[in-house]
C-alpha cells in the first residue's frame, strides 16, 4: 500500500533481444574474443549476457557499466546489428599529436 506523499517509481520495460541464429550467435562470439579493445569487448559481452537472458540492470552491474548504456548498446544492436556495437567516435576534430622536439603543442 502506497502511503500519501511517496512516488511509485517508474520501471523501465526490460529490453529483450528476440534469439539468433547459430550463424549470427558464432559471429558474436567471434568478436568478443577477437575485440582487442576493452569497451568494445564489454560492449560485446552485454549483448552476449542479454542473449542468455540476462535483464539491462543485472547486466549493468556485471559489466560495471550503467544501466543507460547497457540499453543503449542493446538498442543498437537491435537496431544495427552487431557492426553497430562498438563505440563510435564523435565527429569533430581529430587530435594532433606533438612535433618532435616541440615542448607545447601550443608553440
């Protein structure tokens, strides 16, 4: 029973990923052991732990990563595939690097 001035808190719809083939789940599998890049990896793995049927806020605490982000690279992949994983790079500027013998890289 609710009592008077408390908020019922909003619960999310768990976001569930219909099953792969065997093909697609091989390739999954793939490239979260060949992912030599930490984030890309982990973001692997979520999909890999939503497969088993894992829901975004037990995944989130697996993966040390927030509940957000688990949703939205679930959503992505829903929507994407597995190429649409990996983090992208924001569009902008590209870092430069310092010349040699330069000590800013002001100067």
């Amino acid at each position: 029973m609710w009592k008077v001035g408390e908020r019922k808190e909003e619960v999310p719809a768990p976001i569930t990923l219909p099953p792969v083939d065997e093909q697609r789940e091989s390739e999954l599998h793939q490239r979260y052991e060949e992912a030599t890049d930490a984030e890309a990896r982990a973001r692997y793995q979520m999909i890999v732990l939503a497969q088993l049927g894992h829901t975004a806020p037990h995944i989130a605490r697996l993966v040390l990563r927030s509940e957000d982000t688990v949703a939205r690279v679930l959503n992505r992949f829903e929507a994407g595939g597995l190429d649409a994983v990996p983090r992208r790079t924001s569009p902008g500027a590209s870092v430069r690097s310092r010349q040699p013998g330069k000590t800013s890289c002001y100067g």
